[in-house]
C-alpha cells in the first residue's frame, strides 16, 4: 500500500472510530510503527487530525468543542444503545431504590432502556436527573417516580447548572449514579468542556453509592478542559469496546469493572 493510500485510509478510519492508536494501524497496514508515525505527522502538518499520545485524534476535537445534545444522539447510536442495555443490567433484577441519571446522549440511552428492564423485573425506581433531555422519557415511564433537579438551563446540553443545582445534588445520596463523560483518559480521568458542567457532574458522582459511567470508546483517550472525578470514583465502566493499554491498566489499577456491551 502506498503512503497515499494508507492516509486515505486513516482518515477514513478516523471518521468511523473518532481515534487512532499507533500499534493498531500498524497492524492494520502491516508497517511499523514509525512508518504509521511518519503518516500521522503528514496528515497534522496538513491539519486533518491532531496527534495525542499513542495515537491521533480528530483535529477538530479540541479541549472546549463540544457538539450539542441534539447531534450527539445521532452519533454512535448502535453503540450507545448496546451501552444502554447493558448498563441496566448493572440494577439487577427486581431493583427498587434510588437512580440519578446525568446528562447526555448515552445516559439518555440509558433512560430509555430502563422502564422495560423494570417491567421485566417487576422492579420500581425513584429517578433524579438534572437533564430536560431525559425526564419526558421517564415523566410516565412504568414503575418510575420522576424527581428533576432545577437550575439554571445550559443550552447545549439541556441540563440545569450552577450553584444551586450542584446544592441540591450534594442533599442527595441515590443507589445507583449513572454518568457520561466527554473524555476517559489513565492520566486525566473524566473529563469535559465546561466548568459548571463539570461541577454538577463532581456533586453526582459524589453522591451516588454505586457509580456506574457509561460512554462509548471514542471518548478514550480523550482530556477536555476540565477534569471532574479520577477513574477511582468509578465502581463500574460499561462501553461498547474494551480499553487497551494504559487506560486499561488504570481502570484496572483503580479497581474499576468493566462491563462491554
């Protein structure tokens, strides 16, 4: 394969995946490891990707660009929803107790997939969650009794923040906290763009007994601006691909479980 086509290829692999890493391209392409290096350094130099450790990742991907809630849904829907009914199953069957759900497109997914596995067990949950995303799933869903934290509406997300939100959430101490991340990476932990979102996501991973964060594997690797819990708050990771090199050993390291959907 000439270096013409592989850069081809990678940018088209970076499209479908979201990351690159190193070893696995050179696998792919059976070439070494600087040949793949030579190639990502050509496709920075021409501004297609960025380079990261191990590997590369879209250029657009900055440490603040963040896509609103409305795209996200659309992005990786096949994995997020393998995500999902996985993540329910972490409940148990007959669960009944207390589930906050954060913000965002797989934890929405995981909203969506909750009132049938309730059903399935014949289980009941009284549900908190700060998202206008997420609560007309559940207004009426079948053995849910809805709470939704108040705040301040940040237009990305669809999610309240601010100080009195993060108050509230600090009052509360649910079962199960179900969470998203913008990034999953050994070094920086969970992270993402904004300040006050990152604050609410701190108080809900305070909070919960059992922490639960769920994200498809695009986001590994990744560090946005702000980082709001390390991978040792974590009690269970479910994705849709199992990590590899350093964030596995640091999952592993922080005695997180790992469930692939």
């Amino acid at each position: 394969m000439y270096a013409t086509e592989r850069h081809d290829a990678i940018q088209r692999i970076l499209q479908d995946e979201g990351r690159l890493a190193v070893v696995d391209l050179a696998q792919r392409f059976d070439v070494t490891t600087e040949t793949v290096r030579r190639d990502l350094a050509e496709l920075e130099r021409r501004g297609a990707l960025t380079r990261v450790h191990g590997g590369a990742v879209a250029a657009e991907r900055s440490s603040i660009r963040e896509t609103a809630i409305a795209e996200r849904v659309l992005e990786h829907s096949a994995a997020k929803r393998a995500i999902a009914r996985r993540a329910v199953e972490v409940l148990g069957a007959g669960f009944s107790g207390s589930v906050f759900f954060d913000a965002g497109s797989t934890t929405a997914a995981v909203a969506g997939a909750l009132p049938d596995h309730l059903r399935q067990g014949s289980g009941d949950a009284r549900v908190v969650t700060h998202s206008l995303t997420l609560a007309p799933t559940l207004a009426d869903a079948f053995g849910v009794d809805l709470s939704v934290v108040g705040g301040h509406i940040r237009g990305v997300t669809a999610a309240a923040v601010g100080a009195a939100t993060v108050a509230t959430i600090a009052g509360l101490r649910p079962d199960v906290a179900f969470v998203g991340t913008n990034g999953l990476s050994a070094g920086f932990g969970l992270s993402t763009p904004d300040p006050e979102e990152a604050a609410v996501k701190s108080a809900i991973v305070a909070a919960g007994r059992r922490v639960v964060v769920v994200c498809d594997s695009s986001k590994f690797g990744r560090e946005l601006l702000v980082g709001f819990a390390p991978l040792s708050a974590i009690d269970v990771l479910v994705t849709d691909a199992p990590p590899s090199g350093a964030l596995a050993a640091a999952l592993a390291d922080a005695g997180v479980e790992v469930l692939v959907a």
